[in-house]
C-alpha cells in the first residue's frame, strides 16, 4: 500500500500564516534599526571630526545635525544629545525609546542607547 506524500492544507495555511507574522515582524523592527546605525554612524563620525575638539557644544549639535539630516535621522535631535569630554576626547552619548505599531492594540518597543566612546 503506497501512502501519499506532501503537505495537508492544514499545514499549508498554518505555514503561511507564521511566515506571514515573521515578515510583518521583520518589515517593521528593520527601520527602527536601520535608523539606529546610522544615527551612531552620524554620532561617531561628528565626534571623531577633528576640527569640533575645542569648539563649543553649540557647533557640536549643528556639526551632528548636518550629518544626521544626511543618514536621515528622526528619531533624536541634536538637543537630545549628551556632550561631554573625557580625556581631551569628545564623546556624544544617547538614549531613546521607539515604539512601533503592529496591529490594533500590538506595538514593538525598542530601547535604543549608544555612544561615540570606544567599548571598554
């Protein structure tokens, strides 16, 4: 007796609708991330220019706007941005929230933070 191979319906519709879900998830958790690596492409950029090392914080914000207007970023302005200096080094640090809708009452939300200094 031969038995028959291959996916029910069932399982079909059950496939479909995971892979569905998955890329819905992935459609919408990519730009938040997108964003975030370029927003510490602009931060570590504008801190590691060397012509803002003994300017004031003022020219640092507009240094960053510049650069943040170019990658397209949103989601932190320059006036959210801390500005300090350790060692002679200019370091830009930052912290947001982003909440993304999915569905009716669904949201992702992303806790973002980064810096322009080096891991320790």
């Amino acid at each position: 007796m031969k038995f028959q191979r291959g996916l029910s319906l069932n399982a079909l519709m059950l496939g479909g609708a995971v892979l569905a879900l998955v890329s819905l998830l992935a459609m919408k958790a990519a730009p938040p991330w997108m964003e975030y690596g370029n927003l510490v492409k602009a931060v570590k950029g504008t801190a590691g220019d060397a012509s803002l090392k003994d300017v004031s914080v003022a020219k640092v914000r507009d240094a960053f706007t510049k650069r943040a207007d170019m990658d397209d970023v949103k989601s932190v302005t320059a006036q959210d941005l801390e500005i300090t200096k350790e060692g002679g080094e200019l370091v830009i640090s930052f912290k947001y929230e982003k909440k993304v809708p999915l569905f009716h009452n669904v949201s992702l939300v992303f806790d973002f933070e980064g810096s322009s200094a080096a891991k320790q």
